[in-house]
C-alpha cells in the first residue's frame, strides 16, 4: 500500500482518522486518492466515475472535515437524484461522522410527512440530504434556510438532469452563498452536465477515472437477436441454464419493463418490476424484497436502478443496449463489485451496429456472439427465491430495533437464528426476510408474542 492511497496520510481530525480506522478502512480507492486531497484543500471538484467507486466516502469525509459541530446551521447540502440513494448518503455520512460529537443528519425527499420534517428542522441540522423536488418545496415553504451552506454537492448529478431537475437544481443553488465549496459526482458527463458545471462551479479539478469494462473480470456475453420474442425466450433460457440468486435486467422503456416482467411471471420466475410510475411505497418495498432475496430478478429502467443499495449482482442483462458508451458501462458496474465476480448478458440487433462498435473499442477485443443453451440441456423448473418478506406495522417511531424482531423470531419455539435475513426498519413499518420453509412458523411467533410490550399486525408481502 503506497502512503499517498492510505486513508492515514490525509489531514483529518484525529477523531475521524480513528473512525476510518475502526471502520476498516485502510486503502483509498482511485477516485478517493485522486479528488480528497483537492476536496480537503477546499476546491471546486467534480469527479466521475462508476456506482461503488467510493465518491460518497470522499465528499463525506470533505463535509465532515471542516463541519462546526457546535454551530446548528445547515453547513452542507447533498441533491441526489432518488430517496434510496438520499438514505444510502445520509446513513454512509452518519457512519463517517459517529466519532464526532452530535452531527445531525437529515433526509429530505418525498414519501415523509413535509411536518414532520421541518419539526427536524427547527431543532437545528449540520447536513441535509435530499432529492431537489423535496428541498425546492422547503424553501418555497421558507422552512429550509440554507444562508451558512460551505458545501453543496450534486451526487449522480448525470441522472438528476435526466430525471428533468435543472430548473430545480438552479433555483436551489440560488438560496445558497456564491462563496462555497462545490462538489459534482457523476458516472456519467454528457453536454448537459459541462453547461451546468461551467454554471455553478469556479475553477474545479477534473478527476477522471474510470476503468475499463473488461478490468474487472466481468464476463461479458452478447447475443445478436432482432425482436423482444426471441430476447424474452434467450432470457428464459439463460436463466433457467445459469439459475443466477440475483439477476437485474435493464430495459429501455416502462413498458418493455411491464411486458419482461409479466413473460417472466408466466415462466415461473421470482421477479419484481421497479419503474418511474411506482408509488415511494411500492418502490421501497420493491427494493427491500429484492436486496433481502425475497425476488431473484429485478426488471428496470435505468433511471429506476440508479443508486439501488445492493451489495452484488451474479448477472446484469441488458435486454436492450444502453443508449450510449457510458450508460453501458454504468450498467456494467453493476456487477463484479468489491471484488466478486459478475456476469453480463447483452441483447442487440442491426440497429446497435455503432454502440457494439463503441463496446469493441473499449474491451480491446472484437465480440464474438454466444450461443445460447437448448431446452434439452436444462432443468425447466424456475427456482423460487429463497426468502419470503414479512412486514410488521412497528417502525422507529415505536422504537423497534433489529433486536427486537430477531429475539422475537428466536425465542421460545422460535425459528432458528439462520433461517432470519435482513432486517430494514422504516418509519412505521419493518420488513424481515424468513427462510421460505421457516415463513409459517415465523408468522406465527410474530403474530402470538409481543414487540416493546404491543402487538403489531404483520403480513407476507
């Protein structure tokens, strides 16, 4: 490990040099080596580079290191462009910030009560997260003041433009001091994104880096098919031969998101849909299912899965080609994360002659198609997710923890502590995965004991 990419020689306050230690974290990754020493000298930066690159570590560790904690003023402001990655932001900062004394965090985004937040508000917050449709209506609202904001930081700030928040984004940036630190982190850096930058950043540094796609071992596979019937029957069979526990494939469109995922359904497949026309509820509950392995296929859009929280992919499909280059390798990146392996199974046609020209020339090597698997070498039964989903109407408002839903599950002729996944608990609401063979005792427990000393309604979503 070379000083200059070990977390120990950047200049950060004790208290967080011993966090990062306590945390593990020993060796930066590119894009931190490359933009923390211009973030913490205070300059404009915007950085690009892939989903799990570490760009959250780096601008949190440059919030953290010049917040005032005893001044209760927003210091920091962070715009992403989806609540899942806004809760993704705030949790990977409150990690950053635990050795400091009091840090308040707040998220700001749709599908929370807008009383509820400007309470949190009024008790004084350091560091706001949140999606530009939620932080506009605070300030529309006056209930957000964001006079004392030294950073402001545009996250994906790719996807934010896509998702039609310039306006947003301009009227937001006018609330805030010209004198400030401004940080944008992108995948990707289209047309609309240098205009933007050349609006609202002074001087920055460029940090460029972004690895090939063929660095990472991921075993790219294509298959040349020229209509959604012959893709959709590709899909099956490959699943069916490969049996992957986690696959997410990405289409073009909501409809064509719709048409995979009801094909799938009829198949027998364990799948879940995620698009822009989903209520926050339905999304969220989408999400928990798939991370917790409740669903084992993920059918999106790309601005859906932007910023999904999942710590491996086995495969990613890209049931049509990615409108460009970047929009591949974003998709990509996906899978073969902190080291795993991944898989990535493409569909074209004619019509993508310039794009698999583009994937070509990046991978250093021609594409050779694959062929795909017969009926006759599998076996044509869908496997079933291996986790079932319940929901408890018990949140943080009523003080539940992880704890107290395990413990629940696991005492007295309880189910074992192996059969219980993941646990997300939410405002009102918690979600825990059960083994599917374990699903009935599980309920049972749940509904017959007490959580806190109260019973709660619970269902299998």
């Amino acid at each position: 490990m070379s000083p200059s990419s070990a977390f120990s020689s950047l200049k950060l306050v004790p208290e967080l040099q011993q966090n990062l230690t306590s945390l593990g974290y020993e060796t930066m990754t590119p894009i931190q080596t490359e933009s923390l020493p211009h973030i913490l000298a205070g300059h404009d930066v915007i950085a690009q580079g892939e989903t799990g690159s570490g760009k959250t570590a780096a601008f949190g560790l440059g919030i953290l290191s010049k917040l005032e904690p005893r001044k209760f003023d927003v210091q920091a402001m962070v715009l992403c462009p989806t609540r899942e990655l806004a809760d993704q932001v705030a949790t990977e900062i409150r990690k950053l910030a635990r050795s400091l004394p009091n840090v308040k965090v707040i998220t700001l985004c749709g599908g929370s009560p807008v009383r509820l937040q400007t309470t949190s508000l009024e008790k004084g917050v350091h560091i706001v997260v949140g999606t530009p449709g939620r932080v506009e209506d605070h300030l529309k609202r006056e209930t957000l003041d964001l006079s004392h904001v030294g950073t402001l930081v545009l996250d994906e700030a790719d996807r934010m433009l896509q998702m039609g928040f310039e306006k947003s984004l301009d009227t937001i940036v006018s609330f805030v001091p010209q004198v400030r630190q401004t940080l944008l982190l992108s995948a990707t850096f289209p047309d609309q994104i240098e205009r933007i930058a050349n609006r609202i950043l002074s001087n920055p540094k460029m940090v460029v880096v972004q690895p090939g796609i063929n660095e990472r071992g991921i075993d790219q596979q294509f298959y040349e098919l020229p209509n959604n019937e012959q893709r959709i029957e590709a899909l099956r069979l490959l699943l069916l031969k490969h049996q992957p526990e986690s696959a997410l494939v990405f289409c073009s469109t909501k409809q064509d998101v719709r048409d995979v995922t009801r094909k799938l359904e009829k198949f027998g497949f364990s799948v879940l849909l995620l698009h822009g026309d989903l209520e926050q509820r339905e999304r969220d509950q989408t999400l928990i299912r798939f991370s917790n392995g409740s669903a084992m296929i993920l059918v999106a859009t790309d601005v859906a899965a932007r910023g999904l929280d999942i710590d491996s992919l086995d495969v990613v499909v890209n049931f049509q080609l990615g409108r460009n280059l970047e929009d591949h390798v974003h998709r990509v990146g996906r899978t073969g994360r902190a080291g795993d392996s991944g898989t990535v199974w493409s569909f074209y046609d004619g019509r993508d002659t310039v794009k698999i020209e583009q994937i070509q020339d990046s991978l250093g090597t021609s594409i050779v198609n694959k062929e795909l698997p017969t009926n006759s070498t599998l076996k044509l039964t869908a496997p079933r997710a291996p986790m079932q989903t319940i929901q408890i109407d018990a949140g943080k408002k009523q003080k539940l923890r992880p704890g107290d839903i395990l413990g629940a599950l696991t005492g007295d002729n309880g189910i074992e502590g192996s059969q219980v996944g993941k646990i997300k608990i939410v405002s009102n609401r918690s979600y825990v995965a059960v083994r599917r063979e374990a699903l009935k005792a599980a309920l049972k427990k749940l509904g017959s004991d007490k959580l806190k000393g109260r019973s709660y309604r619970v269902r299998v979503l």
